[in-house]
C-alpha cells in the first residue's frame, strides 16, 4: 500500500510540476490571488567534496525534503566535486539550448501545418468542414482515452514492480545553484556561449523586499550589499566573517612610563612626535616594528593598482570620484613618511637581534586576536576596519537560475539556506546518527566519509550546528563583521571600450609592485613617485580617469555615499539570543567605522 502511495504522489507531482513549469513566473501559485499551492520539484546545484557518495547526497536530499514538504517543494541535489562543477552547469545550459531550438523548429513545423490546414480547410464546402471537425474532436476524445488507459496500466506496472518509477525532473531544469566564486558570479551575469548576453541569473531583489526579507535579518548587509552589480543584486553571499583590521599594538609599560594617552589616536601621522620621543628616550626598544600600507584608501583590482578611492577608516564613504593612485596627497605623504621612519631607524631591522622589546606593531587580525593580544598585556587599539573587498566577500554565493520557470518557489530555498539553523545544518553535515552526531556538549562529531561539504560553500557559516574546533568561530565572526566598512568598488562593474581598457592595462602594468615597494620606505621614494606619474601620463591616464572611468563611476559612488550613511548598525537576530554551540550572548556592539 505505502508503494502505491508513493509512486502515485510521484506521478501527481510530476503532473503537477509540468502544469507549474508551463506557466510564466507571473502565473505563479504564490500570488496574492491564488490559494491553492501545488507540488513541484526544484533543483539544487551546489559544490561537494571529493569522497562523497550519490547514496549519501539521496539520504541527504530526503532529509533536507523534511523542511521542504511544508512548502509542497521536492529538492532534487544535484552536487559535483569543484572540478566537474562549472562544465555540469555549462551541459546543462548547452541542453536549455539544444531545447529551446528544438522547440523554435517545432512552432515553425506547427505554424506551416497549420498554414497549410488552414489552405486546405478553406477548398471544403461547410458539410465537408463540418465533417472534418467532428472527426478531429472524435480523434482528439479517443487519443486521451488511450493516453489515459496506457497511464492507468504503467501505475499498476509500478506498483507491482514490473517498471520503476518516473525521474522526477526531466529535461534541462536549474533552479537553485552555488556560484563559485567572484568571477564565476559576473561570468554568469554576462551570459555564455549558449546564450550570449544574456543574464543566466535572476536578480533577487524585489525577493529580498518581499517575502524573502527575513535573509536581510541573517545577512550582513556590507556583505549582501557586496552581491550588488551595477544596483541589482544576483546572489546572495555565503554568510561568514570577511577580512581583518589593523591594530595598532602597543607597550603597555611605555605608555604608562611616559603617560601617553593613545585612545583617541587613529592615523600614523598623530603619533609622528611620540615615536620621535621613544626613539631617543628608549634607544634598546624598536621603535615601530615595520613600515604598513597607506590606511583609508581602497584600490580598483589588488592592492597598488593604477587607481584609488579615498574610503576613510574611520568615516563614512563620502568619496565622488577615484583617482590615480600615485597622484594622491595622501599616497605621496605616506611614502615619505615611511622612508623618514626608516632613516630615523624607527623599524626593527636597525636594531640587533637581542633586541626583543618593541613600543608599536601594526598588526592585522581579528577581533578575537586582538583581545588574546590585550590579554599578554599589550594596549590594542583599531587602525584600520576590514574592508569587503569583492574577491573574498563574493567567493562564494547562492542564486537562482534565470531559466528557472518557477522563481519565486526557488527564492523560498534560498531562505531556508541562510535561515533554517536545522536545514544548513543537515546541508553541511548530512543525516544526524548516519553521517554525524551530536555530542554532550552540542557539538557535531563527524562519523562518515560519505559525505562531506565544505563549510563555507554551504550558505549561513553563524547558524546550525558546528564541529568543536568552530566553538568560536561564531562570535568572533558576527564580531569582525560587525566593523565591516563597503569596499569603495563595491558593486562597480564597468564596460569599456577596448581602447579604454588597453589604456588601463598599460597603466597597471606600469605601476605593478611600486606601491608595496614605496610604503617600504625606500630612499629614492619621490624619484620613483614622480616617474610614475609621468609614466601614466604619457599613457593618457588623465584623460582616462575623468573622461571614462569617472564618468562611469560617480553613480556607483554616489549610491555607495547614500547606502553607507543610511546603514544601521545591528546585531543579526540569531546573535541576540544564542546558547551552547550555537553561539554566546552578547551585548550590542558598535561600528568602528562610524
């Protein structure tokens, strides 16, 4: 009996999907005017581990359908090890094609039928037509009647064994899926070969406004603002703890021995004087420890490239316009300053080997390092905010397909993905007491080699159960995030013409390396500075910037000026009452940025 109900649900839900994948997103059983949801099937496409097994990701997908069932949605998985991931998506996108033509030759084939029907039909007299008519409806009514015996026939077929049940899905279909990584998510935004130019993302944003707003509770917004290309958004980021600051590490001794009160210092140029006095008081101490990257200042690609945005640490985005990095005020004090540092033998490579002692280290970590560091008795004080920076904060997201034929069902998936502590967890870790269990102290055991995801390639790291050796990495992550600054390009994807992005190349060709050769504090700084600036000249880099790139970039900046004066700056939902391993209380935090 429990055979038969199974293989007829699958049959109505195969019945049901194809009625729902024939009607267009506006059709969809979710609006406010339908009350009747119907089943369906969704796929989920995402990156798995080498070792896992498709006997683990079914046991697996049952289990995830527990969470679903509600919805009246079937998830089928559709997982790959990362180096078979992209070309599963790139087949699957070939087969979308390989359908859409063939069914572009079938309307074609139809309308001349028809055509041709129509020809014929208008030779018949009105008895002949007639006729004609009653036949078809005659034919029509007998082939439904076969077609609904033959379907009678292959039920009892399955039931008694004799033929296994229907695939649930079949045919190109991709609703959900995993995008690996910053440049996977704008290649996808700008089509492939299959269908160039065409975006094979939905944007997600009216989903985020709707009934899908609770992912805004759960996500970072400098982080789900990051997904933002060119004002639309197409993914939603993996949820984890982006970047590090930059402390200013101090001598505890020193700062009491000379009553210097460091609170209120937040750039190197205040404290130009107390390092001059340190240096001459105390000639067994290092000075500073080493030379640092200029603060407050984000660059258009990796760090030192041709072009800079001025992105306070210490302030909100204002900025309405980049510039060329080495033509800044603020680059060419720095590089001075950090090759006076060096003649003045502030860095620890003047000193001996015996010396140990130092006044000030710049360090990056995170919160949690920079309260291990106050707890060996060092004053610690934040320099610069981490910065979500696109390669790291988008290296991974979930999405949804834009050929998926039922989006708004697909956007519920994304919801449970980053806010069903239960469903990340059964994501992550697979069937509790198969793959996993949990131990006394709340914490997940892995039992199994059969299935295995990486945790960060799995949507919300702050929820769900976590193995031990993650006990804080909740706290310390929500902690981190929580000084999260936008990055100055966040969301700025310009087109250039390829005479524009010849000059750009060249440019950063030309400066490649010098800026972390500068901030070294060499002795021929400003010899190397002003040839720069004469190098990108001679490129038309001048031009560029307030012709093109400017051009292009002042709506990207303005939006960022607005997002970021209009930011909240709170704690996510999940993180004000948590308990065990499922993360710790915590008071309300505030935002170094601002």
């Amino acid at each position: 009996m429990r055979k038969r109900f199974i293989s007829l649900l699958l049959v109505m839900l195969m019945l049901c999907s194809f009625v729902l994948t024939s009607c267009s997103n506006s059709d969809e059983d979710d609006s406010a005017a339908t009350t009747v949801r119907s089943a369906t099937y969704l796929t989920l496409y995402a990156i798995t581990e080498k070792g896992t097994t498709e006997e683990a990701i079914k046991l697996v997908q049952n289990e995830l359908n527990k969470y679903t069932s509600s919805l009246k949605t079937e998830l089928v998985l559709r997982f790959y090890t990362e180096d078979k991931y992209e070309k599963a998506l790139d087949d699957m996108f070939a087969l979308f094609k390989e359908e859409a033509d063939a069914a572009e030759i079938k309307k074609a084939e139809e309308a001349e039928a028809k055509k041709q029907q129509l020809a014929y039909e208008k030779t018949l007299s009105d008895e002949e037509r007639r006729k004609l008519n009653q036949e078809k409806r005659l034919a029509q009514k007998e082939a439904e009647r076969l077609a609904a015996q033959e379907e009678k026939e292959r039920l009892e077929r399955i039931e008694q064994g004799l033929e296994e049940p229907p695939e649930p899905i079949t045919g190109a279909q991709m609703d959900v899926l995993y995008i690996n990584g910053y440049d996977h998510y704008l290649s996808l935004i700008a089509g492939n070969e299959y269908f160039p130019g065409k975006n094979m993302l939905a944007p997600l944003d009216e989903y985020l406004k709707r009934d899908e707003k609770l992912i805004t509770n759960y996500v970072n917004s400098v982080i789900l603002n990051t997904a933002k290309i060119n004002g639309a958004t197409y993914g939603i980021p993996v949820n984890k703890s982006i970047g590090k600051a930059q402390y200013f590490v101090y001598n505890t001794k020193l700062l009491e021995k000379y009553e210097l009160d460091v609170s209120e210092v937040k750039t190197l140029f205040s404290l130009d004087e107390t390092l001059a006095m340190i240096k001459e008081k105390e000639p067994n101490v290092i000075t500073m420890m080493g030379p640092v990257g200029v603060a407050g200042n984000d660059f258009y690609g990796e760090e030192g490239s041709a072009i800079t945005v001025v992105n306070s640490e210490h302030n909100l985005f204002t900025s309405e316009f980049a510039t060329s990095t080495f033509a800044t005020y603020a680059m060419k004090t720095h590089f001075e300053r950090m090759a006076n540092y060096r003649a003045a033998g502030y860095f620890k490579e003047s000193f001996g080997s015996n010396v140990k002692d130092f006044f000030l280290d710049i360090r990056e970590g995170t919160v949690a390092d920079a309260e291990q560091w106050r707890e060996e008795g060092y004053t610690v004080t934040l320099y610069t905010a981490p910065k979500a920076e696109p390669n790291e904060t988008l290296s991974g997201l979930f999405g949804i397909s834009s050929m998926s034929k039922i989006q708004d069902r697909a956007a519920e998936i994304l919801t449970l993905i980053y806010t069903n502590p239960d469903f990340a967890t059964a994501l992550r870790y697979g069937v509790e007491n198969v793959h996993y269990t949990v131990n006394d102290n709340g914490f997940v055991e892995v039992t199994s080699k059969d299935y295995a995801m990486d945790f960060f390639k799995t949507g919300n790291s702050f929820i769900g159960k976590v193995t031990e050796d993650l006990a804080t990495y909740r706290e310390d992550g929500i902690a981190n995030n929580l000084m999260l600054k936008p990055h100055g390009f966040m969301g700025f994807v310009p087109k250039f013409e390829e005479e524009q992005a010849a000059i750009l190349e060249k440019a950063n060709k030309l400066v490649k390396g010098k800026y972390q050769q500068l901030c070294k504090g060499v002795e021929n700084w400003e010899e190397i500075y002003n040839e720069l600036n004469s190098g990108v000249a001679e490129l038309g880099f001048v031009l560029f910037m307030g012709d093109v790139f400017n051009a292009s970039y002042k709506n990207s900046a303005a939006a960022l000026v607005a997002y970021d004066a209009s930011r909240k700056v709170e704690k996510p939902e999940y993180f004000k009452t948590t308990e065990g391993a499922e993360g710790t209380e915590s008071t309300e935090g505030t935002e170094a940025a601002e």
